[in-house]
C-alpha cells in the first residue's frame, strides 16, 4: 500500500457513543419527570425515546441534515407523545442533552496513543456520519481534516463522501485507508470508493456478510504495524 492518508470513523470508533447516548437521555428524561411527573412521563423509557428519535429521523431524512436540529425535533415529538407538547421545554430538555453528550463523552483507550504514533507519518482526519466534533471531545488540533455528513449532505456508505474526504486531505483515493466499526457504512462504502479499510471489530464478532475489508483489527493499536510502523 502506498497510504499517505488514515480517516477515522467517530462513533463506536473513537467513542462509545450508544454509552454516551443513553447516559445522556438518562438526565433528560430525569428532567422530563421532575417537570412533568404524569403517569406517561413516569412510564416513559429511553428505548421509547430512542425509538422517536429514529422514527422522526426517518420522517425527514433528506430534507433536514443537522443532527442537533432532528435531536430537538425528536424531543418535541417525546412532548407529543407523552401527551404534553411544549416546544420550549423541547429545547431546554435539548440543552440538557447537548451538555451531557458532549460534555460526558469518553475516548475509547487505544486512540490518543494511536494517533500518537500514526500522526508523524500520515495525515489523520475524521469522517463521520454523527455531529461529534474534534473539539467537543478532546481532539481538537489532532486531524489534518474534517468531514460530516450532515454539511457535506452526503452520508456514507456514499462513495461521493469518501470522494470528497480525499479532496479535503488533498490525495487520491487511493493513497488512502479508512479506518471504522460498520462493515456496510465504513468498509464497503471506503471500497466502493476504491479506498483501502480497516473494520474495527472490539467485539471480535463474526462477520458473516459479503463484505469483506482488507484489514480487519480488534483494537486501533495494531494499525500502526499494518503500515510497518
């Protein structure tokens, strides 16, 4: 391989962000029954919540792109469901959310010496279909480039996002390896694009579909002897 380029996934990646989720709606909806103790609010779960979140992501799926914007809305349908609907407690339960999310956030243990040593021989960036920015976790000034789905309005697997992410690095996509959890959005997306993969698999789960990456790893600290470091 002739890799010059490393662009890292975020979510399950470098943070557990299903952890950082649920610990976040956990003090929303505590907020949510101090102000509203109905019985509904009261037997409102966060898998409930989650399910809204989704399903009004789904409803407005390429028509509204910020991540924090369908967050709100989300909330605001939590509101309606639990039959209370109430667009300014929708944004101070939202404010409670956004604090936690990104104020709570944990890096996964292997990424800062990872990038440690990855960083004086390649240029890093992160390519992410969430809203986690370097700054808002403790990586501020640690990527050479930043690419979101919800500016470029492109979400991966798209080809077109991997082909903009080498446009922003400044390389072929060739000279490029990513580097995520999801075999559909991070491994055949980056493939389809004609980059080389990483799948990150912590778990060591099998991998019993089609899609098949060109390095498979359990932890972000043997990358740097995949590229001879």
């Amino acid at each position: 391989m002739q890799i010059s380029v490393i662009s890292f996934d975020g979510d399950m990646t470098l943070w557990d962000f299903l952890k950082v989720m649920r610990h976040s709606l956990k003090h929303t909806l505590a907020e949510l029954q101090k102000q509203r103790p109905t019985q509904r609010v009261l037997n409102l779960t966060i898998d409930e919540m989650i399910a809204i979140r989704d399903e009004f992501a789904e409803e407005v799926k390429g028509e509204v792109w910020n991540l924090e914007a369908i967050r709100r809305g989300a909330f605001e349908r939590t509101l309606e469901h639990v039959g209370c609907p109430d667009k300014d407690l929708a944004a101070h339960l939202n404010e409670i959310y956004r604090k936690h999310r990104f104020e709570d956030i944990e890096l996964y243990p292997d990424v800062v010496s990872t990038f440690d040593i990855l960083a004086p021989h390649f240029k890093l960036g992160l390519l992410s279909n969430g809203n986690t920015y370097p700054e808002r976790c403790g990586l501020d000034g640690r990527f050479d480039f930043v690419v979101f789905s919800q500016d470029v309005q492109v979400v991966k697997p798209d080809p077109k996002i991997f082909e903009i992410t080498a446009e922003r690095a400044g390389c072929e996509l060739t000279e490029m390896l990513h580097v995520g959890d999801s075999l559909k959005n991070d491994v055949a997306g980056a493939r389809n694009a004609g980059m080389s993969s990483v799948w990150l698999n912590r778990d060591g789960v099998p991998n019993d579909t089609e899609v098949q990456p060109d390095y498979e790893v359990t932890s972000l600290t043997e990358i740097p002897a995949i590229l001879g470091l």
